[in-house]
C-alpha cells in the first residue's frame, strides 16, 4: 500500500511546513495520487474494506484533500457525496448541500496529522440530526492518538516525527522549508 504513495511521488522526503504549523522531513502529497484514478479507485476499496459497517447515505469530505477519495469512496458504496469548502479560513456547508435527517454520514480525509479539519468538520456535521458519523482518513501520521468523539479508522498509519520550528533536528536546520500545501 505505501509502494502506491511511493509510486506516485506522494510521499516526499525533505523540509516542509505543516498545516498545524509544525515541521517534518516527510510529506503527504495526497493530490499526487489523485491523478491516478485506478490507484484512487484500489485506495478506497482498501479503505472501504476497513469500515465497520459499509451502511453509507452521505460521504462528506473537508476541502480540499478529501475530494477525489471521498468522491471514489462515495461512488463504491452507492452513496451521496458532498464537500465542506474553506470561507475565511474556516469550513462550511455550502452550495445547497443539505445532510438528512436519517443519514448514516461518513467524513473522508487523505491525511490526519493533528485532526483539526477533522475536528471543524464534524462539528459542522453534528449541527444536523444525522443517524450516524464516523471518520476515515488515508494516512494517519498524529504522533498521539487523535480522537474524534466518533469512530476513526485509516487506510496507513505513519508516525514520522514532527518539530516545532525551534526545535529542528540538526538534519533538518540546512534545508530551507517548503509549504507544498495541503
């Protein structure tokens, strides 16, 4: 499964800014996958097989990351799709979108590595009476168990370490900082 992210260019190797503003010698670059859609379409049947029930009505994905395997996930299960988006920074349900009453709801990432879009998405989902929410990523790369309130599982699990931007690894102090975003 890592060959897929190896094979793609996915995961890189040198001095990046996280979101969560912390520093890594290791990057997801999740969207690089996405260009191959037969590698998306073996990525989420991997990640359906991992869910504890695969009674799905809604998938729901944060932008921007989420899409394409959220979109893919939702396709293989027979299942609606919808995206939150960024305004000012910050997550909404827009577009019309509407979540039911009785959806069983699940949120779709690529990368976990603090869980704060996690975190704001399922907040925006728990404003709805929806019947059930859980939560699956591609990568999980938290160093410390992340809990959502709701069910999380994910495809990979990396623990590859991460610094505070004044507490570099001499390795790392030499090689200028890059934001690939995310």
């Amino acid at each position: 499964m890592i060959s897929i992210f190896e094979e793609t260019e996915a995961l890189l190797k040198g001095h990046f800014i996280l979101r969560s503003g912390l520093r890594s010698e290791f990057f997801f670059q999740c969207a690089q996958v996405c260009q191959y859609l037969d590698k998306v379409e073996r990525l989420a049947k991997l990640l359906i097989s991992k869910l504890p029930s695969q009674e799905v009505d809604l998938v729901i994905a944060p932008a921007m990351g989420g899409l394409v395997i959220g979109q893919e996930v939702a396709r293989q299960l027979g299942s609606r799709f919808i995206f939150l988006e960024k305004v000012e920074d910050k997550l909404a349900l827009r577009r019309n979108f509407k979540i039911k009453t009785n959806d069983r709801v699940l949120l779709v990432e690529d990368v976990v590595t603090k869980g704060g879009r996690v975190k704001e998405a399922i907040e925006i989902i728990k404003l709805y009476p929806c019947k059930s929410l859980a939560a699956v990523s591609l990568v999980d790369r938290s160093v410390e168990q992340v809990h959502f309130g709701v069910p999380f599982t994910s495809l990979l699990k990396m623990n590859f370490p991460t610094y505070s931007a004044d507490q570099l690894p001499e390795s790392l102090q030499n090689i200028p900082a890059t934001k690939p975003g995310s």
